[in-house]
C-alpha cells in the first residue's frame, strides 16, 4: 500500500510540473513575441525537464527556466530555424517534383518527403540534445539530422507515443491549455535521454571524437 501512495504521490508531483512548466512555456513563448520565443522557451522546458530525470535536489523550475531562457536565447533561435529552413526547403523540393509527371520526379518526390519528415523527426531531437551536451553549432545540427536514422527504433517508440498522445489530445482537448506542451516534451525526454546515457557509458557512437563536456550537472 505504501509503494502505491509512493507512485501516487510521484504522479501527481509530476502533474503538478508540467502544469507550472507548460505555463512558463506558453508565457515567455509569448514574451518573444512568438517567433523569437518558441525556441527559447522550448530549449528552457527540456533543460528543466532534465534536471528533474536526472534528480538533481536543486531543480527551481520557475528561477531555471528563466536561466535557461536568457543564457541560450540567441542560440536556440540560430539552431531552431536551422532544422526548419531545412524542412522547409525539402518540403518545397517535394511539391515541386511532385508536380513535374515523371516516373523518376514521383520517386525523388517521395524521397524528398522522407527526407522531410525526418527533419522534423531531427526538430524533436534538438533540443534534448542542445539541453544534454555542449557542442560546436554545427555539431548540434549534424547530430539532430544524423539520430533519426541512427536511432531508428527509439524513433519508432517516439512517434508510437506522441500519436496516442495526439489520439487523445483529439478525444480530450480541453487537455492542451494546461499540459499541451509540457508532456510530449516529457515524453520526448524520458524516451531520448536514456540513449545519450548509453552511449556516454560506451564511449563511442555518435559522440565519439566530441567534445561531450555536460553543462548542466
């Protein structure tokens, strides 16, 4: 009975989180005036969401999430709209070989939206790994486009619960103003991070030959 009020009492600790982390999310969002926002608070939601995976005893989440927020403003922005000009340019090489009446046009077309939707894929990935590990720009970028294609069975789990989290989004919307952000990027962690502590344990993979110096411990 203890071990059941235990989980109980984790649950609703958890609740609890995303509902003051979608908060903050959604209000400095706005803050950036939307565009400029989104990033940087998405970046500050997964870096608070870590720190709480990991159990680190210090986790303020309001005073890190505005840390977090400020530090990587410029950052996050730069590498957000990286990944997107990226799918937005395979998204408009898509429509445009698909508009061409070639046999040879309507493959590329078709590997032109799988290329696509794996940089969306690479967009979920980004900030878990900006959040993780500290390194070069370009580095952030490659490794978000490589780990789908790296990873293709934790990608397979990731999209397995963010479509049931989308089924019951649509059955239950009044959901979304209170926890629509905070737990598919929950989920999201809980699923990506484990794979970056594999890897650190192995010594080698995608991370090999970097400089993987953790900046949030």
């Amino acid at each position: 009975m203890q071990d059941i009020g235990n989980k109980i009492n984790n649950a609703g600790e958890w609740v609890y989180r995303l509902l003051i982390l979608n908060f903050l999310w959604v209000g400095f969002t706005l803050v950036g005036f939307g565009i400029l926002g989104i990033f940087p608070a998405t970046h500050a939601l997964f870096a608070v969401l870590r720190k709480f995976l990991m159990k680190k005893r210090s986790v303020k989440m309001t005073k890190d999430f505005i840390y977090y927020y400020r530090k990587d403003f410029c950052k996050s922005n730069a590498l957000g709209y990286v990944i997107v000009l990226i799918a937005a340019i395979l998204w408009i090489d898509f429509r445009y070989f698909m508009s061409i009446t070639s046999f040879g046009m309507f493959v590329l077309a078709h590997f032109m939206l799988l290329f696509f939707v794996f940089s969306l894929l690479s967009l979920l990935i980004l900030f878990p790994i900006f959040t993780h590990s500290e390194l070069s720009f370009m580095q952030y970028v490659k490794n978000a486009l490589i780990y789908p294609f790296t990873h293709l069975g934790t990608m397979i789990l990731l999209a397995a619960s963010l479509g049931l989290y989308y089924f019951i989004v649509n059955q239950v919307p009044g959901f979304i103003p209170f926890l629509g952000i905070s737990f598919p990027c929950f989920v999201i962690m809980k699923i990506i991070l484990p794979t970056f502590q594999k890897k650190e344990r192995k010594v080698k993979g995608w991370f090999k030959g970097q400089n993987d110096t953790r900046i949030y411990y």
